[in-house]
C-alpha cells in the first residue's frame, strides 16, 4: 500500500547520492542526510506553481524543515520519520523531491502515490473501525458466591447511608453464608470503625 510513497522516497534519496537512473532531474544535495537547499526549491518553484503554492504553507514547511535538521540523528531515522510524515501528507515527499532536484511536476501520479484525478493533499484519516460492544463476561460465581455478594452490596447501600447498624446485619448474613471470604470481613469492621 506504500509502495509508491517508498518508491518517491527511494528517488529522492538516490538522487541525493547521485546514483545513475535516479529518476527525473538527476543528482541534488550529495553529503549526509538531506539538505534544505532554498536556491534548488526555489528554482522547482520557478518550474511549479505546485511547488510554489506549497511553499506558502508554513505547517508543511516546518514539517520539511525539521526532517532536514535531522541530519545527526542518522539516516535510518530520517527516512522513518520521512515516512511517517509522507504518509500524513504527501506534500512532504513533492517539496523534498524538489529540493533534491526532481522534477515532480514531470512525474506520474501514480508516480507519486496518488491518483489522477485527485490533486496531492493532506491524506484523510482512515475511516474508523465500528467499535464492537462487548458483552459482559459470564458470571462464574458459585451459587454461594453470587447470595453473599448480594447480601454485601445491600450492607454497602445501608452503610451510605449511614444506617450502621443494618449494613452489620447484612455483612453479617454474607459472612454466614461465605465465612472465609475477608472481603465481608472487611466491610463489617469498617462499619464497626465508623460506628
């Protein structure tokens, strides 16, 4: 599915380095990383109202600029996050291209990862998945289990309320019905301390 934004991404690379059949405009930049070079953006400009219109764009600008400044980070790096940000926005692989020296106004869309009738822009965010409603896990209390629980939330009810001396009663009751669970245990002392 990324096949074309990689294909962009490789051709400006290889251009970068001068490697024979890079594409369209042969060599750019040469020496690590990539350059902002404004002279060869400028002259793609002069060539692309794309280009030009592109240039306005001060958020996409700023996306270029910081790929560029990754010099030191490595080059791994760079192409990774060339990748990301491509992907958000095509944009950023046209305006790279073209300060590498490609001519991207004489590429394909396909080319370039699009599609004919549709001109570069931001990509749309993936549809979102349907979130699927899960049902609530089964109940795989005992039968003894699920009456002591009930008689423990009655005891928290009346305990909210304040009504002490009740909620004793039925923390009382889930302990006669499970009497090794510390769980109503520790319900019924808290009442005691409260009281």
């Amino acid at each position: 599915e990324d096949a074309a934004l990689k294909e962009g991404l490789k051709k400006a690379m290889d251009a970068k380095y001068d490697v024979p059949g890079a594409g369209v405009g042969g060599g750019g930049g040469g020496g690590p990383g990539l350059r902002f070079d404004p002279a060869a953006l400028a002259a793609a400009a002069a060539k692309n109202p794309k280009i030009k219109e592109y240039m306005q764009d001060q958020a996409l600008m700023q996306k270029v600029g910081m790929l560029t400044q990754m010099q030191g980070s490595g080059q791994a790096m760079q192409q990774q996050m060339m990748m990301q940000m491509m992907q958000q926005d095509q944009r950023v692989l046209e305006v790279i291209m073209a300060m590498q020296g490609i001519d991207v106004s004489t590429m394909r869309p396909e080319e370039m990862g699009g599609d004919a009738s549709e001109p570069s822009r931001p990509s749309p965010p993936p549809p979102k998945k349907e979130e699927k409603k899960e049902e609530p896990p089964e109940d795989l209390r005992s039968p003894e289990q699920k009456e002591a629980d009930e008689w423990k939330t009655k005891g928290n009810e009346l305990y909210k309320k304040k009504q002490f001396k009740e909620a004793l009663e039925m923390y009382d009751k889930a302990i006669a019905v499970l009497p090794d669970d510390i769980t109503y245990h520790n319900n019924k002392n808290a009442v005691l301390i409260e009281m």
